[in-house]
C-alpha cells in the first residue's frame, strides 16, 4: 500500500536572536572540520535524490504524526552539581567572538572562546568570581534513556570514498515522525562540500540502497536488539539550502522507509512523534540520540546502542545566528551536552501547549579533545518557516511517489 500523508495546520511567532555563531558539527564516520565561509542564503525547499526540487506553501503551519507520544520523563541519572554560565560577545570586523564561562559553587571552573570560523577552544580554570555565580545559566541534566524509546532509530550506511577507494560504514540517529517517515539530519543523507567531501570524496546523496533503519535499537544481556526489526530505504531528501548553498544551515533529512511484506510501516508497530515549527518561547530543550564516538565508544558506555539524552535550560545567549556559515537559520545551543557523533539526526523536544514536540534536531557538536572524551556541547537548528516549507515539499514527493 503506497504512503499518503496529509499537512497539518497551526502555530505562532517565529524566534531569532542575533548572537555569533557556534562550532561546527560532527558526523559519525570522522573528525570536525573548521567552518568554512558560507554563501547567501536560498529559499528552503526540499530536492531529492534525482535533484528534484519543489516548493511547499510555506506559512505558519505544525507537521507530522498526530499520534506521537510525548517522550517518557527523562531516567534517574546522575544530575552535576548547580552549574551558572555567564556569555559575552564581541564583533569586530563583521567576526564575531564569544566568550562563556562556567561557574560552580561560586567559581569560575571553565571558560569557552568561540571566534568565527575557529573551533571552540575550552578551558578549565579557578579564580574568585564573588558574586557572578547569581547570573542566570544553563541547568543540565544527562544520562541514559530508558526505557528506549521504540520512536527513536538508529540510522547505519556506507559509501566508498571514489578517490582513494576506502569504504566507510556511518550512524545517525532519527525519530519516526509519520507512520513511513524518519526525521533526521541533512548530513545523515547528503555529503555536502562543508561537512562531508573532505571525507567522503563526492558531493551528493549516498545511495539509499545501502540505509539499514532500526527503531528502539538497544542493549539485552550485553547483546544489539532491535526489537522492531530492520529497515529498508525507499527515498531521501534534504533541503536546497544544505545540499546547494555550501553552507551548514538547513541541516535537515527525511527517510521514506519500505514497507514490510505484509505493506506495514514501522510507525504502526512504534509510534510517531510530532515535529512543529516556529514553537515560540521556548525555555528547555531535551535532546536524544546514539551517540557512538569518544567515549560513547566503550563498552561501559553503551558502544553506541544506548540512547543518551541531555536536557537543558536555556537563556538568550544560547540562540544563535551567522548569516555567513548558517544562512537564514537560528541555531539553539545545548551547553554541556555530552553527546557524540551517531546522535546526529537525534529529536530535540521543546514543550508547546503542554505537549513535547520535536522543534529540531542534533546538528552540530563542538570536537571532541580526545578520541576517548564525552561531548560539552550540541547545537540544532530551529525549525521555522523553511523547515515548514521542506516538510510540505517532501510531503509533495511522497503523495506523487517520487
């Protein structure tokens, strides 16, 4: 039986701050590369695997699965002592730079520079900081989530690096948002000039043929289970920004799965979560993936098949713009999150109207200071108008069976 989806109308003001831009994000497979110069910004529509392109309506509108479940409370984890952050910025230029510090019990224990176009270099220091520990921050909490969500899937691929003939196998993370539909990240499908040709020696999607899907994937008795089985890839798109533009923003993916033999998708069998855009105010974010790189790596933390989750308060300092790397787009920054590459892709939820809905997705990470090291921070574009405007566009696609 084909997948036919309908758009589902609503939602209000739109949110963006103008601040500098943050560090640029990890893919599973390698290391961080430095940000390049962007271009200006286009229209967001979504294009597809045969380079297809289509405009939504656009507008104010809310996406995706009606019958999402809102994700469980986050597990009894470990929560850090009472952590302040105080952020200045500065431009000069047109190059922005921003300066975090991190206050604990009343001292300064680590301070974060970001200059445009450089990776974000991290401190740890001590001094007397009377007083300052009273500004307002970033409360953080992080920790395994369980029980699985089954919503949630672990993305696996590969390519062949045409140039040198070295195959890679990737992870990424996702969330079902319809009943054949995964919501993703754009670099979870597409190898652009930014943050996949230097590894990846093409520009272009991968081939979806080779896209395994497994929803609630987890741990039993020291073993992978996934419990709603495997599957297959039928389509992939991304927005034009991402797959056009050589910038960062825009970083968006969604997954049309087959169905199984008997024409079921996994969203019957697991349950959708719901997507909105331009969700305004939003205070707390709760971010969830498969983190697998650094020290997500080692067995006693997980090997990459255990859902990880980081939930953070957030302030003005933490929404970021920069036309020049992210084009139109604001990105909010989860400050401390100790995710890795192989969460990429992961569901950000905000609540809207007493409800959790996904308002973005895991983006961007700051590099990791060793092969063996947690993540401090995850950044995930807001979803406003032109992630609206994707979404009705892929919906287009899929109706037409393209």
């Amino acid at each position: 039986m084909p997948l036919r989806l309908g758009v589902v109308g609503v939602i209000c003001a739109a949110l963006c701050l103008a601040i500098p831009t943050f560090a640029l994000a990890d893919t599973v497979t390698g290391g961080l590369p430095p940000i390049p110069p962007g271009l200006t910004p286009a229209a967001s529509v979504a294009t597809g695997p045969a380079g297809s392109t289509a405009s939504g309506p656009g507008g104010t509108t809310t996406s995706a699965a009606t019958s999402a479940p809102a994700p469980a409370p986050p597990p009894t984890a470990p929560v850090p002592a009472a952590i302040t952050k105080r952020c200045t910025w500065s431009k000069q230029h047109h190059r922005g730079t921003r300066v975090c510090r991190y206050f604990q019990s009343g001292k300064l224990i680590r301070k974060c520079v970001k200059k445009a176009g450089q990776a974000q270099v991290c401190t740890a220091e001590a001094a007397d900081v009377h007083g300052m520990a009273r500004t307002a921050g970033t409360a953080v909490q992080s920790g395994f989530f369980t029980p699985t969500s089954n919503a949630i899937v672990k993305i696996f691929w590969s390519f062949t690096n045409p140039a040198s003939g070295e195959r890679f196998t990737s992870q990424c993370s996702g969330a079902m948002i319809a009943v054949g539909l995964v919501l993703t990240a754009g670099h979870c499908v597409y190898s652009n000039a930014v943050d996949g040709q230097h590894e990846t020696g093409f520009v272009g999607y991968y081939d979806p043929s080779t896209y395994t899907v497994v929803p609630g994937e987890t741990l039993v008795n020291g073993q992978p289970s996934g419990p709603y089985g495997a599957w297959q890839v039928k389509n992939m798109w991304t927005t034009n920004n991402y797959s056009n533009s050589g910038m960062v923003g825009g970083d968006w993916g969604i997954i049309e799965l087959s169905p199984n033999s008997s024409g079921t998708y996994p969203g019957a069998y697991v349950g959708e979560y719901r997507a909105e855009w331009n969700v305004p105010s939003i205070t707390q974010l709760t971010s969830i993936g498969y983190p697998v790189d650094g020290a997500f790596s080692e067995p006693q933390n997980g090997g990459g098949l255990l859902q990880f989750y980081c939930e953070n308060t957030l302030t003005s300092a933490d929404f970021v713009t920069d036309p020049a790397y992210f084009g139109g787009y604001t990105a909010m920054v989860l400050q401390l999150c100790q995710e890795t590459g192989g969460a990429s892709g992961g569901p950000v939820f905000a609540e809207n109207g007493g409800r959790l809905v996904i308002v973005g997705v895991n983006n961007r990470g700051a590099p990791l200071a060793t092969s063996t090291a947690f993540g401090t921070e995850m950044l995930s574009f807001y979803f406003d108008d032109g992630f609206g405007t994707f979404w009705n566009s892929v919906i287009g696609f899929v109706n037409a069976g393209q």
